[in-house]
C-alpha cells in the first residue's frame, strides 16, 4: 500500500507507523471539512541515527542540527524527512553515500527543553516504506553572565 500520495497525517509510535487519512469537503473555493476517510497501521522500519550537535545549548548560535543516518542516500524521499514534526531543510549525502538531513537550529530549539531530548527522525523510503530513528541529546540553557563589576 503506497500512502505517499494521499494526504495524510502520520504518527510513528514503536515501530508501527499510524496513519489516518483525510478526505477534504470544499465549498464554494473553500475548504470547510477534513473527515477522516481511513486508519491505517503500517509496520515501519527502524534506522539508525545520530544528532549533532549532541548537546544543543539554547540560545547560542548556531545554524543547523544536523541528522546522520545509515539509510543510503537516495532511498529516502527527502520531502518525507522530519524530526519530530520539523521539515527538513535539505538532505544530502555524506562521504560514504549516507543520508545527512539538516534541520534549523531555531526550530528544534523551539520543541526541547533541558535537560534532554529524545527526537525521532521520520521519512518514507522510496517503496513506500515508513521509517523512523530515534536518538537523545542533551539540552542546556545558555549561561547568563554576571554584569561587570564596577570599577573594572
């Protein structure tokens, strides 16, 4: 059963993909209504991930967390890849052929809070097959440095 191209909303809980399908109603150049139209449980395959950086500091800069996988590049369907319900930014391989996904830092910063976080990586594979990968990093609040004394 290839789900891909139905609209659909998916929740991957322990290695079982749900997902329930919605049947939009639309009026007069409006959606008014989604219904559900089906439930679906859909065995899903699970990878190996590992995030980095692995302890993301809030409110430090930075630019991207970024996803290794050992799914080989080119499996996957890129538009699929979310962590935790944040898109992908982009997707590319690495040196030995891997999937790399990035994410924004501002909008993973944005669905943790310290002091950790296990984030699971969902996609579809390019049969059709959902896969998810899960790995725990550490979540620190940048420290508030003490004003400057007086007199120095």
């Amino acid at each position: 059963m290839d789900l891909r191209s139905r609209p659909h909303t998916a929740l991957s809980l322990l290695g079982t993909l749900v997902v329930l399908t919605l049947s939009a109603c639309e009026g007069p150049g409006v959606l008014t209504d989604l219904t559900p139209a089906s439930l679906d449980i859909v065995p899903s395959t699970e990878v190996g991930i590992t995030i980095a950086p692995h302890a993301l500091v809030l409110g430090v800069e930075g630019t991207w967390v970024t996803v290794h996988t050992d799914v080989r590049y080119g499996s996957a369907v890129n538009t699929s890849l979310m962590l935790d319900g944040v898109p992908a930014a982009f997707a590319y391989a690495d040196d030995r052929g891997y999937l790399v996904v990035k994410f924004t830092q501002g909008a993973i910063e944005a669905i943790v809070t310290p002091p950790d976080a296990s984030l699971t990586l969902t996609g579809w594979f390019t049969d059709g097959t959902p896969f998810f990968g899960v790995d725990t990093i550490l979540v620190r609040v940048k420290p508030i440095k003490d004003p400057p004394k007086p007199g120095r």
